[in-house]
C-alpha cells in the first residue's frame, strides 16, 4: 500500500470502526442484518457485521460513561446517562444500539457510494487489507505486548473473520478510494490548491515549543526498577522559570530568534533538540491531541506572542513549556499545498468531516429505500450489555487459558 493510503486510511479510520477492546453463549448462524440490492449494488452483511458494530459502539460509550455520574469500575453502565462529543445525552444501551446502527448504515452507503460514483481500488491494496485483517484476526493488533487476538475477543460474540474484516481493514481501502474519487485532483468534487490554502490560513494555527524538564531523572539500576524523579528545590525552580521568562519575552520582542533560543535551553536545561517543536503549522484539535496545555496556551496568545506555562507542578516531574505563536503567511500554506504528503494531509483534515456526513446521509436516505432490507429481529436480539464482563471473570478466564496452554506444552514434550 501507497504512503499516502496507510495515511488516508488512519485518518478516516473514525469514520466507521477500527478498533479493538471488551459473554454471551451466541452461536453462528447464516443470519445476515442488511442487505442491498438494485442495479448498482447487490450486497448482503452477516449479522456478525452488525454484531462487531455494537461492540465497537459499546466501547466508545465505556469510554464515555467513565466521565458519567454514578459510574463504577467493574459494574455495568448500561443504565448510565452519558454525554458523547457531540454534546447528545442519552442512556448508554440506547445511545450503543443508535451508534452501531448508525455506523452499520455507514458500511452499506460505502459500499453505495463507492458503486454509484465509480471509486475503485488496486487489487494489492485490498489483498493487504485482507492479509493485516487476518493478522490481526489471528495475533491481535499488539501481540508483541500480550494483547490477545481479535478472534478470542470477537469470535464468542458471533463475528466471523469474514464480518470482522469487511467492517474494519477493507472498509479503510474502501474509503481511501472514495475520498480520492471525490476530492483529489481530477475527483467529482476536487478541492482546488487555492481551496486547500485558503482553509489552512483560516483554520491551522502556527507553533513552536521548547519543553523544560522541571526535575532532575535518575536512572534505573535494573530493568526492573523504575527511574527516580526529583522536583527542583525552590531555587533551582525559580532561576529556571526565570531564564525561561526571559527567553520568552527576547523571542517575543525579537531580539533573539527560536534557533538561538533552542540552543540556549539545550545548553542551560538539557533540553533534547528532538523534543523542540519549531514552526508547526496544525489543526487545535490535532495540536490538542499532541498537547493539551500547550493548545491551551496558544488559545491565548496573538501571532507573535510567545509565554512560559508550567505543568504538574504537584508531582514530582513538573514540565515548562515556552509556547511561540507563529503567524501563518500565504507563502507557508502554499508551500504545505506543494508538499505532497503535506497536501494530502490538509485535504483530510479538510474534508474527513465531508465525508463522514456524506455516509450519514445516503445511509439515512438508503434506510427509506425499498431496496434497503433491515432484519430488525435479529439486530434487536442483541443487548449491548452482553459484553460486560467482571474483571474477576476475565482474570479466571486468563488463567484456565493459560493452564490449557502449560498442560498443551507438557503434551507435546512427551
């Protein structure tokens, strides 16, 4: 797969579901949740697709009824009201039922879309996406640190390799596809360079950062023991926060530059040059996920402005930050346009949104079409509480597994 496709794909991965976390005695039947069917499309999906939808549903409203009043650790929370980003409360059962419905549709107005405006893929791409579902399938997406497969998660439940793979890695190849038979250059709604500058003049925001250790870190003996971290005293903590302040205000007011003022920090507070962020140009949101102090930080400060912020002083590894807001001139937006991976980056986080609408809709507008059935029998058979379980239960499970794994070990030895 392309560079650019493994980017596009992680992008839009929030569009539909690509994840992983999470009993119920379900069986595996033929029994399918959608079908589609008119001269454009004739697709039908097995219950498992709809099955790993609520489970994907499920975790992200875990994560939402963790910030819900009421909520326990090792309790169900599907009597919770949660709130989601969008600012919508509902209970947590009915809010899962509505998203993986919801992100169900998604799939089949993919699969419409993709047919009906003429996005098509490599045969490679797809065979890749075929060969890391089933990897993943079979390994689990982070083997090496003692995650279990996906098919020991998902296969009680009634998800095939099959719905797993249709809902996750060739969903992904199939919406790079339709994002550059829409967007891109020569697409049927192409966004022009002149488009993408103007939106990252408008919407980006330029940066830097020079992050301080406010903390001295002493090094492990072994590989089992942790480093040791120890705050400043007073002193050290106020001459410190000090030559910082001062470094601000001299780039602020231009009498030194940010490279002057980095080599200063790496000489005088052991900064690492690595850790340096020097004229990013980004979306809040994305600067927020990186860093959510130093978004903070530029929220509040003019093109030009730089000033000196201080995290987890409580602690014992307090950081600074001295946080630059950069001006964003024509000149830099155009020059990310011309860059190819930079252009391709922007064009997503320009259009990501488009999209995801746009599967919205059709799915809602398919939902009425009389080419559209929805076994709603079987989708409704499935409570969204059967993938709670107790964290007692789970640890029991682990260990009978492993104690099947020690006595297959022995077996094979004689």
């Amino acid at each position: 797969m392309k560079p650019f496709h493994k980017a596009l794909a992680a992008f839009l991965a929030v569009i539909l579901i690509v994840s992983a976390a999470g009993c119920g005695n379900i069986s595996f039947s033929k029994q399918w949740s959608y079908k589609y069917s008119d001269k454009s499309l004739d697709q039908q999906y097995d219950i498992g697709v709809y099955i790993y939808s609520l489970y994907q549903a499920y975790n992200s409203a875990k994560t939402y009824a963790e910030k819900a009043k009421g909520y326990k650790e090792n309790e169900s929370f599907m009597d919770l009201e949660i709130k989601d980003d969008d600012g919508k409360k509902a209970k947590a059962s009915d809010w899962t039922k509505d998203e993986a419905k919801k992100n169900s549709l998604n799939l089949v107005a993919l699969d419409y879309l993709c047919a009906t405006k003429g996005a098509t893929w490599d045969e490679a791409s797809m065979k890749d996406a075929d060969s890391q579902a089933k990897d993943t399938w079979e390994m689990g997406p982070y083997a090496s640190y003692g995650y279990q497969p996906q098919k020991d998660e998902l296969e009680k439940y009634g998800v095939s390799l099959d719905s797993f793979r249709l809902a996750s890695y060739e969903a992904n190849v199939k919406q790079t596809a339709l994002f550059k038979k829409l967007y891109e250059k020569g697409g049927l709604e192409e966004v022009s360079d002149k488009e993408l500058t103007d939106f990252i003049l408008k919407d980006y925001v330029g940066y830097s950062y020079i992050p301080v250790k406010l903390y001295t870190e002493t090094q492990a003996a072994s590989e089992t023991e942790a480093a040791k971290t120890e705050k400043f005293k007073d002193k050290k903590l106020k001459d410190v926060k000090s030559g910082l302040e001062t470094l601000a205000k001299e780039i602020a007011d231009g009498s030194t530059t940010l490279d002057k003022a980095v080599e200063k920090a790496v000489k005088d507070y052991s900064v690492t040059d690595a850790d340096v962020k020097k004229n990013e140009i980004d979306l809040p949101d994305n600067i927020k996920n990186d860093n959510e102090d130093v978004n903070k930080a530029l929220e509040s400060l003019k093109a030009g402005e730089a000033k000196v912020i201080t995290v987890g002083e409580d602690g014992d590894s307090p950081m600074a930050y001295i946080v630059v807001k950069n001006e964003i001139k024509n000149k830099d937006a155009e020059a990310m346009v011309k860059d190819a991976q930079k252009r391709s980056d922007a064009l997503n986080n320009m259009k990501k949104d488009d999209l995801k609408d746009l599967l919205t809709k059709t799915g809602e507008d398919l939902k009425k079409s009389d080419s559209l059935e929805i076994n709603e029998g079987a989708i409704n058979s499935y409570d969204p509480g059967m993938f709670f379980v107790k964290q007692e239960e789970t640890k029991a499970a682990d260990a009978a597994k492993s104690d099947d794994s020690d006595d297959s070990d022995d077996s094979s030895d004689e």
